[in-house]
C-alpha cells in the first residue's frame, strides 16, 4: 500500500509554504502582480529562492533537495493560493528537463542559477501536431559550427515572455 503521509520534512515544508500563501502572500499582492510588465512579482520570485523552493528536486550535489513528494507539497499551496509566480515552468518542467536530460555543463552553469532566483528557464516544447506526444515532435536540431540551429515551431511556452533562457525539445539526425 502506498504511504501518502508526510515525513517530518515534508511537513515543515507544507507548513512553511502554507503559511507564506496564508500570510505573506495577499491577493492585493497577487493582483499587482498580474498587473505588471511580468504578470508575477521579482520579490516574490527572489523570496522563494530564499525559502529555498527554487532547489526542490534539483540535484543534492548543486544544492538542491527533495524529490516528487516535495514538488507536490509546494504546487499544493501554491496552487491553492494562486500563485502567479512561474515556479510550474522553471523549477518543475524547464529544470527538471536540465536536470535529468542535461549536459553536466548545462547543469553546473544553469541549476544554481535557477535555484538561486537570478535565472528563469522555459520549457518550449508544444508543437501545433504534436501536443504532448514527443513521436510526433517536428522541431528539427542541426549543429552549425559550435552551436545548432533550430528550425520549427512551438506553440504555448508557459511563461516564455519572461524568460531569460528556452529548453527546447527538437529532434537531431539522430531521430
């Protein structure tokens, strides 16, 4: 049988990003937010990088913690408290991408940056055929020089206005 409870940890951290949402966190706040050239507060964003949000499930040797339950314990507050800050697309779709599928270049360079709140990744993996079916991506990747050129195109890429950075899914002559 699955345990679904919470360890001590855990708990903590329910508690703590609860009472961020229930506290610090107004729909006032919320509101001036979305109202903004962002749509989300820099604050905001700077502060849960301090409560140390930023880091869940990122690897322990780059300073992060946690895994599935603890994501699942901040998207639950966050959510509940509708939290407009782009913790969905930069710490749990773009960083988990750089964390299981990146170079260990691209992780050393990009993961403490995310976790410390100075770098905010997107996911761009949407396509108008493919939706979420990675067979039917047609974004092409070829390398150019020292770099790749991209040739495709996405469709919705979750907060892709404000990125500083774009993980994005393509295929290479590899398939």
């Amino acid at each position: 049988m699955l345990d679904l409870e919470l360890n001590e940890e855990q708990q903590l951290l329910k508690d703590s990003t609860d009472r961020f949402v229930d506290r610090d966190y107004p729909f006032d706040a919320r509101r001036k937010a979305c109202a903004s050239d962002d749509g989300f507060s820099r604050e905001v964003w700077k502060r849960f990088a301090d409560l140390g949000w930023l880091s869940i499930g990122m690897p322990e040797d780059l300073g992060g913690f946690g895994g599935a339950r603890e994501t699942a314990v901040v998207m639950e507050s966050i959510g509940r408290g509708v939290v407009v800050e782009p913790f969905l697309a930069t710490v749990v779709l773009a960083g988990q991408a750089i964390a299981l599928a990146g170079s260990e270049n691209q992780k050393a360079e990009l993961l403490p940056a995310i976790m410390s709140g100075d770098l905010m990744v997107s996911f761009a993996h949407s396509e108008p055929r493919s939706r979420y079916d990675i067979a039917h991506v047609a974004t092409r990747a070829e390398e150019s020089g020292d770099g790749w050129v991209l040739s495709g195109q996405k469709g919705l890429v979750l907060n892709g206005g404000t990125a500083d950075r774009f993980v994005v899914s393509a295929r290479t002559n590899g398939g």
